[in-house]
C-alpha cells in the first residue's frame, strides 16, 4: 500500500509464524482451521484440527512438509502474541493478524509507524466510503490538473494526453559560453508495435525524435538529414560534460559550482490520443514520442505562472531544507550529492508544475470530512512522490518512468522525465494508479485470500472470514523503550541492518509531506526530519560506526531477550555480506542468551558457498533464550560439526533439489547452532575462542568439509571400540589417505581387529622416534604429541622440545586428545592445568 524499503514477502512472514506459534505443546484448545469461502466450515476439506495436531508432530528438519498443507487454510491460533520491534512496513503484523493472534509493532521511523497503522486498520476500513472520497477529489481537481498534461496530436487538429515530459539539465561552457544539454546519449525510448526492433532517439540538430536501427550505430535524421551516433552524448565517464562547438571539457559539479543550479529544457514528449484510439488508428500512431513544440512549452510557461500567482497553495508544499546527511551529501554510502546540484530544499526536486499540481490535490485532499479518507490518499499520494519528482530517469529499455529510490539514494537526473501526476489511460506511478493501488489494499485488508502452487499451478483461495488487523498494536517510538517482560511468544522481525539502507533519510522524502496534514494529528510529525541519531544503524556522518551498531544491537537484542517468554522464539531475517558481519551478528545473540537453532535460505540471488567464492543471500535465522553453555575444546567442537554437516547433507541429497548456496546456508545455521549451546566456553590452546574467531574457522570448515588426519584419530580415540568399519567412515568424508596412516602407525589390523596406534603402541612410537631422532622436517603435531607422551611417562625430560616446537599448536591438539580419551595427563605434559576439567570434559 505504500514504499517501504527492504520489504519482505508476506508468504515468508506467514510462514515463519505458522512454524513458529504452533508446536509440541500446541492442543485442540488453541487451535481453529477453517477452509475459505463462503461456507468457512471448520475441517470441510478434510483438514482438522486432530489433522493439525498431527502434522505440528511430524514436522522435522528432514522432513518439514507435513505443516505446509494448512498454509492456505484460514488458522486460528488461540492465546499467542508476538512482537516485531523492528516493523518498518508492517508485514509481519500483517500476517500474524491473519492468524487471530496478538501483536505488537513498534518503529522508531514515523513515516512506517503511519504506512503501518493504515494497512493494520484497512481491515476495518469501509471501501465504499474511500471511493466515494476518491470521487469528490477527482470531481473538483482533476481536470485542473489534467489541463496541464495536454499536446497537441500528431494526427490531427485535437488534444492529445501526456504521459511524460521529458527535460534535459543544461549547463554553459565554460569556455565558449555554448549552452551544453547533459546528455550521456540521445536515446529518448525503444521501438514498440510494428517498431520494436528500432531505437527512438533525438536529433541533435534540429530536436526530432526519430527512429533509427541502432542507436549505438551511426544514424541519420529522418526529418532533417542530420547523420551523427546517438551513443555518443556530451557526458563523458567521470561526471565531466563537453562542449560540442569548442571542444572544452569541463565538470558537471565545477560548472554548477560556478553557474548554480542548471536550468532545464523541455525537449520530448509521450503521448496518449484518446481520439485517435478510438478512431482505430494504429498503437503507434496513437501512441508515441514527438518532440516537445512550442504549445507544450507554452502550457507548461502557464502552470509556472499560476503556481507562482498562487500563494495560497503554497502553504501545501514542504519548507524544510534538506537535510545533509550520509546519502543526501557524498559518503562512504552514497557517491551521490544533491547539494553539489543546486539543490537545497525539498521543492527543489520538484518543478513548478508539479508543485502546482500536488499543492491543488492535498489542499483537496486536508478538505475531506472522513480522516480515514484523508489518510488513505495521503498514503496514494505520497506513494506516487517516487515517480513524480524531477529526480527520475526514464527506462528507455521498458519504455516507462524509473523509480526514484531505485538505489535507495538521493541520486539527481540530468535528463529526467516529468510523470502525469493525476494520470492517464497508460503510464506507471501516477495518483490515480497509486489510489487504486491502496484501494485493493484496503479490499485485500477486509477479505484476505492466499495463494499458493499445486501441481505446478499458482491457486487463489477464497476469501478468508477474518479481517486483517484485529488486535494489533504499533507504537512510534525507540525499541530500546519497549519494558515488556516475559510476555511474547514469539519476536518476528527484520531488524536494521548495518548502513544497508539508511532508513531515517529516504524517509524523510515521504515525511515533510505527509506532515503537513499530520503534524496536527500525531506525535513523530512535528519535527524538521525523522530521528537520527537514535537509528540502529552505521551512520558516517553522524559518526556512527559498526562498533556503534554492535553495542545498539546487543541493547535491542537484550531487551527482546527479557520481553520473550522463557520458551519463546526470535525469527528474523538477515542479509548477509561477509564472514566479520556474520561474527558480529552471532556474538550479539550469544552475548545476550540466545542459542542458534536454524537458519534458512529465502528467496535471493545466490552466488556459490564454495571455493571461497563471494556468497550473497537472504536468511531466516531462528534463535531461542537460553541460559546454559557448555564448556568444549575447539578440536572437539570441530569433530562435532562435521558430524552435524554429514547428517545435514545426507538429509538434503535425499530430500531437496538445493542449490550449493541454499545448502551452504542451512549448514551454516548448524554450525552456529552448534557454536551457540558453547559460546564464551570454547577453548583453542588453552584462550577462548570469539564468535568471530568461530565464524572463521567454520567459514572454512563449510567450504573444506572435510576431515583432517588429526581429526579422524581424536574421533577414533573418542569411540571405546572403534573398529575398521568406523574407520572406513570417517575416511569417505576425509582429505587423509588409509596408506598413509597405515604408514605412520596410526592403526593397523590383526585378524578381524582394528587396533588404534596411541603413544603406548610400539609400533607407533617407533615410527616416532625414528622420525624425531632424524630430525624429519615433516613432523607432525600429533607425532610430536605421542613423542612427549612417551617422555613424560618414562620421567624423561621434555624441555629442549617444548622450547623447540610451537606449543599452542601442541596445547590445542593435546586438550583435543584430552577430551578425546579422559586423560588429563596430556595437559599435563605441557605444564597446562585445568581448573575445570570436570566440566571440560562433561564428566
């Protein structure tokens, strides 16, 4: 119903809250399933309570399907409440309202504090009212807005409709004084119709769009013969423009420095002719490009004039200045800098026709008796800002205007395109497409449906009974106030995320027209700008940093801790960049008593999670409060992990069709799982082990996935009896090699026995001994292990070795070993004592 950045789907957050409201402890009691549609007949499908029941006890990692059969019914869970302190667009709380269950939203944002609470109430929203609303402001500004977006038709002596205006930023060269267009090429848009293999471009001569075959080709003029290479603009790479008569080079950002704000210059149109439409006239006839003449000059010289004249609209327009920050001014974030453009407040991206027809449609809009209504074409209104703002490109490929937050920055045109701001039969993101936009929103809200695929088909379902939003509650505020204890069942989110987006900023492009007709209404509207400083996120210019981020996070992460109930569940979405965030992220949840249980690939572009190659994707991370952990050795925890990544990949071969990224991901949950029952307990030579020091070494441990020669004898030493089938095992997922193993003495067979090589084995320690006293360079940390233990027990000194040879290596294998056999005396060897062996080595 309106842009809010970083959305996800709302099958994603449907799904997570079915999976994680209902489980083992779930009863009849707390339950209702209905089919939809008119009948909403509880188990007329064949799906029962009893049903659902059965499939939440069946539900497993190998096996999660059982619970998906009730995604398309209409779910009532009885005596659940969930909170999503992060709620920017709302659609978690969406989704659970669906379920009947409570829920909490709170955002510090106030533009997505109002985008929510008008989907939250849409469900309580009468559509009959908003169009009668709609239809009122239609009557009286409609056409006092459309009499600006008129061309004459190339076809004949009548009006046509215009879809967009196209201008160009012009800037004098510096050197000549030559007015210069900033135009990197002259392409206008593609083909279409009978023309979709050609190219509409401007000719440079005499301002013709004309078609040609290839506008990265030499072409030709098809009005005035003029033959140049519509490729070839005056922007060069660099941001520097060239002067076509002398040549001089100059930068856009140094031209405007010096001459201000550039001017620009209408120079095409698109048009839509009802007339000729009507008449039959082919689509290309009666719709097209032309170049813009004197008449669209002159009427857009008229609505300049009457917006100037008219002083009384402008109190409907923003004042504020715009704010400098880190992607309004150049940053680490953004290269863009609307400054070093002229601009300096919010009209300014806007021209004097636009302004015009905005001020004329809120004026009538604030006029309203129904706030409902006036609300909700606020929402349409401001929705259609994206698209009509002097700050938009065209899409020459898909003939049709651009997004402005595209990049999610402030990232100025230099030949931008004016939309229709009340809109005609075609054209993208204009008001009335942005009503009706909101008015199914509002539909959907008062009678949700669902789809979903059976057998390979995308199904609609009928209209569930239940209205979207009841009992749901938003608040603007800072998540770090929320003083709930004890009280959700589950936090469901998508918190912020590092300096991905910096929310408070694009926001306030929304915000300082919206609060012209809230600040009087609501809290959060009376200010310049939406909070700063408070925002969870890396901020450059206000000097936050990732550091900054980390200790914001881990308060947030506390206080969802302490308001989850001890049994409850945070699910939350992440986007994940590199090894350190992942480090970060995993230490902020451990830190404050959460456990890793799961993660989840959910729809992205993945790269490979092999060969060390650049991995990008989207997760569903699911953690639970814990108190609990467990003291391990790093060696042991390693063993552990990869036994975990065998089950886990036996598990996927046999039951999914997963991509090795999707794959990497669910085996990454099972490793920070495993970390997680251990975190601030894990010892590598005798130190803890950070989370960001885990997340390394399973980074690699993910992309090796296999078992070292060390690893396979610890795992031996760990199973009493271990035989050669054991062995054998081991060996399939292992980089080591039987023959060399043999060699060293690390096992052999007598009979049908499979017989370990420790330290106390001749045959072992001879290998050992041999390879010390030849002082072999290719000793390995276990050789020299068994050698020390040799000495030790015979009272042998062990000092000229210790002092020779790396004791953290040696320290780490020897608590490996250690646990491995329950034999402190390996610790001993090397002058460690550990104080809490019982707990070390769970006896």
């Amino acid at each position: 119903m309106h842009k809010w950045w970083a959305r996800r789907p709302g099958c994603l957050f449907r799904a997570i809250t079915l999976y994680s409201l209902l489980d083992e402890n779930t009863t009849l009691d707390d339950v209702e399933v209905y089919e939809p549609g008119e009948n909403k007949t509880l188990g007329s499908n064949g799906l029962s309570k009893e049903d659902l029941i059965n499939a939440i006890g069946d539900v497993s990692m190998d096996d999660p399907e059982s619970l998906w059969d009730f995604y398309p019914k209409d779910i009532r869970i009885k005596n659940k409440k969930i909170l999503d302190p992060f709620m920017g667009g709302g659609t978690s709380l969406v989704e659970a309202s669906r379920f009947g269950v409570d829920s909490v939203g709170v955002d510090l944002n106030p533009v997505a504090w109002f985008v929510t609470k008008k989907e939250l109430d849409a469900g309580q929203t009468d559509v009959a009212e908003l169009e009668a609303a709609f239809e009122e402001v239609k009557e009286d500004v409609a056409d006092d807005i459309l009499q600006y977006y008129q061309t004459p038709c190339p076809n004949g002596d009548h009006d046509a409709d215009v879809m967009y205006n196209f201008w160009v930023m012009e800037l004098d060269c510096v050197s000549c004084g030559h007015t210069v267009p900033l135009f990197k090429d002259y392409r206008v848009a593609k083909g279409r119709f009978e023309n979709d293999d050609k190219y509409n471009v401007l000719c440079p001569d005499c301002g013709t769009v004309t078609l040609v075959e290839d506008w990265q080709e030499e072409s030709e003029c098809n009005e005035c013969g003029n033959e140049w290479n519509p490729k070839e603009g005056n922007v060069t790479r660099g941001g520097y423009y060239n002067c076509p008569d002398c040549g001089q080079k100059e930068s856009i950002i140094d031209g405007i420095a010096d001459q201000g704000k550039p001017d620009t210059r209408l120079y095409a149109v698109e048009y839509y002719c009802e007339d000729c439409d009507q008449q039959g006239r082919r689509k290309s006839e009666h719709k097209g490009y032309k170049k813009a003449g004197a008449a669209d000059k002159a009427i857009f010289e008229e609505a300049k004039r009457e917006w100037e004249t008219r002083t009384d609209l402008h109190e409907y327009v923003p004042d504020e200045a715009i704010p400098e920050g880190a992607i309004t001014a150049a940053s680490s974030i953004s290269g863009n800098d609307v400054f070093r453009y002229g601009y300096e407040r919010w009209e300014e991206m806007f021209n004097e026709r636009q302004l015009l027809s905005f001020s004329k449609l809120l004026k009538r809009i604030s006029t309203l008796q129904s706030q409902a209504a006036q609300e909700y074409l606020l929402l349409a209104f401001t929705d259609a800002l994206r698209t009509n703002t002097m700050m938009v490109s065209y899409d020459t490929a898909y003939n049709k205007i651009g997004d402005f937050f595209r990049t999610n920055t402030f990232d100025p045109a230099t030949y931008p395109v004016e939309n229709n701001v009340w809109g005609t039969k075609f054209g993208r993101g204009t008001f009335t497409s942005s009503w009706d936009m909101v008015k199914r929103g509002v539909e959907y809200a008062n009678a949700p449906t669902d789809r979903y695929v059976n057998n390979g088909e995308s199904v609609e379902t009928d209209e569930f009974a239940q209205p979207i939003g009841l009992n749901s509650e938003v608040y603007q505020d800072d998540m770090r106030n929320i003083t709930a204890e004890d009280e959700f069942d589950a936090v469901i989110t998508d918190p912020p995320y590092y300096d991905n987006i910096i929310y408070s900023e694009v926001a306030d492009y929304f915000y300082v027209w919206q609060k012209i007709l809230l600040e009087e209404e609501y809290p959060g509207f009376d200010l310049d700008k939406t909070p700063r400083a408070e925002s969870i996120v890396t901020n450059p210019y206000l000097d936050k940093t990732a550091e900054d981020f980390e200790h914001e996070m881990g308060q947030a992460l506390e206080v969802i801790n302490r308001a989850l109930k001890d049994d409850g569940t945070l699910a939350f979405t992440y986007h994940h960049s590199d090894e350190e965030s992942w480090g970060e992220l995993l230490e902020s949840l451990c830190n404050n008593d959460f456990e890793v249980t799961a993660t989840y690939p959910i729809n992205s572009d993945l790269m490979k999670f092999i060969g060390g190659e650049a991995v990008s994707f989207d997760i569903v991370i699911v953690a639970r409060p814990t108190e609990e952990r467990t003291p391990i050795s790093w060696r042991r925890l390693r063993i552990e992990i990869l036994n975990r990544l065998e089950e886990i990949q036996e598990s996927l071969e046999e039951h999914r069709d997963l991509s090795e990224g999707d794959i990497g991901v669910v085996e990454m949950g099972a490793c920070f799982s495993e970390y997680s029952k251990h975190h601030g307990e894990v010892r590598r030579s005798g130190d803890i082990m950070t989370a960001k020091e885990a997340v390394q070494e399973i980074y690699g441990i993910i992309q090796d996935n296999a078992l070292g020669e060390q690893d396979i004898f610890l795992a031996l030493q760990r199973n009493r009896s271990p035989s050669y089938n054991d062995f054998n095992k081991l060996l399939r997922r292992s980089e080591a090699s039987e023959e060399e193993m043999r060699e060293k003495a690390l096992f052999r067979m007598e009979g049908n026995d499979f017989i370990i090589g420790d330290w106390r084995d001749q045959k072992r320690q001879a290998y050992v001994q041999d390879k010390v006293t030849g002082e072999n360079g290719d000793l390995t940390v276990l050789d020299k292990a068994h050698f020390l233990r040799y000495r030790y027990e015979e009272d042998k000194s062990t000092k000229e070795y210790l002092e020779r040879w790396n004791t953290d290596d040696l320290q780490e294998l020897c608590e490996g070993l250690a646990e491995a056999t329950g034999d402190e005396t390996y610790l001993n060897m090397l002058g460690v004592h550990n104080t809490n062996w019982d707990e070390f080595t769970d006896e």
